[in-house]
C-alpha cells in the first residue's frame, strides 16, 4: 500500500494521510529476537517512504503506534513508567512530533512527547457525542510524566 500510495494522494488529492498502527504487521510477522533486525530495517524502510511523500507532496501523515510494557523497567533504574514505544527508535527518529495518548478514566491525555517548536506539555481532553472537549489538565500525571520522560 505504501509503495503505491503517491498514486493515490495524487487521484484523491489528500492532505492528510493516516496509517493506524504502523508497528502491528512488523510485530506479527516479525516475532522473536532473531528477526529484530530485520524489522527494524523493514519499518525504517517504511517510515522513510513515508516521509519523503510528506516532502513530495505537502501533506500531513499521521502514524498511529503501539506502547509495549516493560515490567522490568520499572521503578528501579530512574523510570516511573513501564510503558515504551513499540518499535524503538527507528518511530520515535521518523517522527517530526510525537503525541503520547493515555486514557484517564472517561477523559484521555494527550502529552506532546517531541516538537521542533512546541515545549514539552499535556492536555487532558473528553470525546463525547458534540466532539473533542478540553477539560483541563491533571496536575498528578502532569507531574508524573514530567519525572519519567513520558
């Protein structure tokens, strides 16, 4: 789909492309230690197709990942959060900014993880039937993800 999707920005004439869950056909096709390094290859591959289309085109993409848990990454060497990026770096390199969205009871959280131009910050938000409502920040995970790097 990615090798042909020039062909369809220009039919459609998008501006903004979204790829939901960019890690998840890597991870299943991909399982196991050994073939790490292919994936990564295959994704970095990938993510730099769709990154030169945002150059050729001037369009928006958004690409949607997976967090993984880390049980043993927690609390005793300096992290306060067992969650990471499912793909490794090669996602977080690829990406211009990175927005990290955390369900908080019936409100989500949206944390600008990496901007070129935004500062690092958060906003708590509601989807309801009308659209997204900002219902102001939380200043416990404000503080929590502030610690962690989250």
């Amino acid at each position: 789909m990615i090798a042909n999707l020039g062909k369809y920005i220009e039919q459609y004439k998008a501006n903004l492309v979204i790829v939901d869950s960019v890690i998840s056909l890597h991870r299943a096709e991909y399982t196991g230690r050994e073939t790490l390094a292919d994936r990564q290859q295959r994704l970095n591959i990938l993510l730099h197709k769709l990154v030169r289309l945002t150059e050729i085109y001037n369009i928006a993409i958004v690409v949607t990942n997976q967090v993984q848990s880390m049980p043993d990454n927690s609390f005793g060497n300096g992290s306060f959060d067992p969650i990471r990026l499912a793909g490794g770096n090669i996602m977080a390199h690829a990406s211009t900014y990175r927005i990290f969205l955390r369900k908080a009871g019936r409100n989500r959280i949206a944390i600008m993880l990496d901007s070129p131009s935004h500062a690092y910050s958060q906003v708590k938000f509601a989807i309801s039937e009308i659209g997204v409502q900002d219902v102001g920040e939380d200043k416990e995970t404000s503080s929590k993800y502030s610690e962690s790097g989250w």
